[in-house]
C-alpha cells in the first residue's frame, strides 16, 4: 500500500505531536493517517525519533554556536471575524525538536513533490523568487557640518572629529569620547531608515538602541548641568547615572519625542530603563527598571512611572494615560522578534514594512483580522508570506509594494 501525502492540516498535527499535547480531534487525525497504511506509520516514527532529534539538534547547535537561535512554530486558529491567526513561540527541546521536524518534513515533501490539495482558486499568490532579507545593523551618522556617514560601509576606528570629540565605531556601535579640552558642542543627529538598527553610546555613557526609522538628534558632549537629546521612531535607553560636579545632585537626563504627526513631549529621567515609541500620533514610554517623568505642553500635570507601567500622549488630551503593559512584548523587538499580539493587519505590516523595507498599500479597503503571538525578525521576506498565507491574508508583491487584498 502507497503512503498517503498529508494535507496541511495533518502535517500540522505531525509536528506538533513531538512537543505539545493533543485535543482528541487531533489525535483522531493523527490515528486515522498513521493506520492508513504501513509506509506512513514508518515515516512517522522516522519523523519523530527522539534520538536522532536530539542528534541532529547537536549537530545544528555546534554549526550555529555564535548565533541566537529563534525557533519558531505556525500555528493557525481560525475564528470568525475578527480572526485572530496565533502565531506562537515555543521555547527550549520541544521547539528545537519541532522545527528540526519541520525542516525534516519540508525535505521529505520536497522529494515527494507533494501536490496541494486545494484547489487552483483557492491558492494565493506565491512569493516571488527574489530574496528580501530581514534587516541588519546599519544607520546613517549626519555630523555638525552637514557630512553625512553611512555606518555600514565603514570599518570600525574613528570616523570623525568634532571639536575635541572622536565618534567611532566599535563592537558594531557608534561610541563617542573626549580628546581632551572641547569648545561648544556641537550636535549630530543619527538615523536607522528601514530595515536597520543600531547602538549608539552617548558621550555621558547612556546607552540607545534605535530601531528601524528612527533618529536621535544629540550633543557631541553634554552640558554640565544637563542632558538631552530628541528622537523619532522607536528607541530604547539605558541611562547612565550622573552627577553635577559641583552640587553632587544627579543630573538629569531628558529625551524630547517627536511623533509621527509632529506633536512633542517630553521623558525626564535620572538613571533607568525604558523604551519610546513614537511611530504614530501616540507617544507611548515604557519604564522598565528606576523611574521616569512624563510631561507635554498640554498637561499640567507630569505622570511619574513605576517599573512595568506605560504611558501614552495622546495629541489634544489634557491628561497622561498610564497603564501596566507586558514588558516581554513591548521589548519584543530587542529580543529579536515582532510581537503581534492583539495586533490589526495594518498594525503587523507596518512592523513588517519598517524591517523589510516594504510599502503596504489597501487597494480594496482593509481586511478585519487580528493576531496573537510573535515571530521572529530573523526570517527572510519569504517565510513571512508564507506565515500570512497560511493566516488567509491575501497580497500581491512588485519589488517592495505589498498590495493587501480582501
């Protein structure tokens, strides 16, 4: 008897028979193919031997000992409108063993020229040949006079001097430090366009991390009494702690934000953790370790933030917002991953547009579909089609516009 090629939903169930349990329709699925004959009961068991799982896990561990390793596993939850489409993250063996099933899977398929059971109408656009790979570390560095660096075209050392200052690269950030007696400072302004991030170390020691299509606009030495800079986008800071060398008073460190339609704020800080984004109208500031200060010109009332708390400016309210929010999430993209969390279409391309450098358009109006989970920035443009393919999102590529049909 012929082995029979699984559907999409049995190759599912296939793999994640390996790390999570089984609803009893699951099972049922898995049960009524495996008998079917005795080809596909062998595969199966080839598929999933433990042994030869975990040596294949050494094996890809040694090969890849100097990378962080995101596995991750597509599940689809189909629900009436709004869907919401679960994109989950697995974590430790079991999830190590599910994508070494998969790769393993998609090589048996490949040679088995498994034809899709769907019917021609059914089937969405595939992804064109062409590779888009996910973004890198990489930024433009505007210096005092207008000369404008391309960070990622230069070798690590000094790329500049500005009035007794040296800004240069080292372990893949821009760092700057003092060259002895310094006149006015001066300001550079550092930019990440899309598909790009980059560390910046400040000449207090603050540390930044922009992520893509962002700025930040700061002295090339700072103020005895005082320190700011402004920003676009979405950055995170680690503030170094410091003191007024007179008064001993620790200084503050302020960040100026401007959003998306131009409104500003402001984040007054003394030594802490947190992270703006200001990609939109709403300028929302996370505070992860110490304290921070909230204020805009509006509000009379500055909003003090404790560890896990958020706060959005909205334009036109008189008050500050706060709320506590999952800091796992709102830092999902210095972990490496986009979190998709509750999010809406429009909301999922555009974090797939700023890293992939693509332009969404809605040629139609736009979908109503939701989703839950994250995945990873690691992945090429392709993967991530084939995650909305699966999510049932329609879209037609040309070059980097992305049309998203109903």
């Amino acid at each position: 008897m012929k082995m029979l090629h699984p559907d999409t939903a049995t190759l599912v169930v296939i793999m994640k028979s390996t790390f999570a349990p089984l609803s009893p329709e699951e099972q049922q699925l898995l049960a009524t193919w495996i008998k079917a004959s005795p080809e596909n009961q062998s595969k199966y068991e080839e598929l999933t031997n433990s042994d030869l799982l975990h040596r294949k896990m050494e094996q890809f561990s040694q090969r890849n000992a100097d990378k962080d390793l995101h596995f991750q596993y597509i599940l689809q939850q189909v629900a009436p409108p709004p869907a919401a489409y679960r994109l989950l993250m697995y974590k430790k063996w079991s999830l190590a063993a599910a994508i070494l099933l998969l790769l393993s899977v998609s090589g048996w398929l490949a040679t088995l020229h498994l034809h899709n059971t769907r019917t021609a109408t059914a089937k969405l656009p595939l992804p064109p040949p062409a590779v888009v790979v996910p973004g890198k570390p990489g930024a433009l560095l505007m210096l005092s006079d207008g000369t404008t660096l391309v960070l990622d075209s230069l070798r690590p050392g000094v790329i500049a001097h500005q009035q007794g200052v040296a800004a240069a690269l080292e372990n893949g950030q821009l760092a700057y430090r003092s060259e002895g007696t310094s006149s006015e400072p001066v300001f550079n302004t550092l930019r990440t366009p899309k598909g790009r991030e980059f560390k910046i170390l400040l000449p207090d020691g603050t540390a930044a991390w922009l992520n893509s299509f962002s700025s930040i606009r700061f002295p090339t030495s700072f103020a005895a009494d005082r320190r700011e800079v402004f920003i676009t986008g979405e950055v995170y800071f680690e503030v170094a702690a410091q003191t007024h060398p007179i008064t001993s008073h620790k200084l503050p460190f302020v960040v100026h934000v401007k959003t998306a339609d131009g409104h500003f704020s402001s984040v007054e800080v003394l030594g802490t953790h947190f992270n703006v984004n200001a990609y939109t109208a709403i300028a929302e500031t996370t505070l992860l370790e110490g304290s921070v200060r909230i204020s805009q010109t509006l509000t009379s009332t500055p909003v003090v933030l404790q560890p896990g708390q958020q706060a959005q400016v909205v334009p036109g309210a008189t008050q500050i917002s706060t709320a506590t929010v999952d800091l796992d999430r709102v830092m999902a993209w210095r972990r490496g991953f986009f979190n998709f969390d509750n999010a809406s279409l429009p909301a999922v391309m555009d974090q797939l547009a700023r890293w992939y450098d693509l332009e969404p358009v809605y040629p139609q109006g736009t979908p109503i579909i939701h989703f839950q989970g994250e995945m990873s920035r690691g992945m090429q443009l392709s993967g991530v089609l084939q995650a909305l393919e699966e999510s049932k999102v329609h879209f037609k590529l040309d070059g980097r516009r992305i049309s998203i049909l109903p």
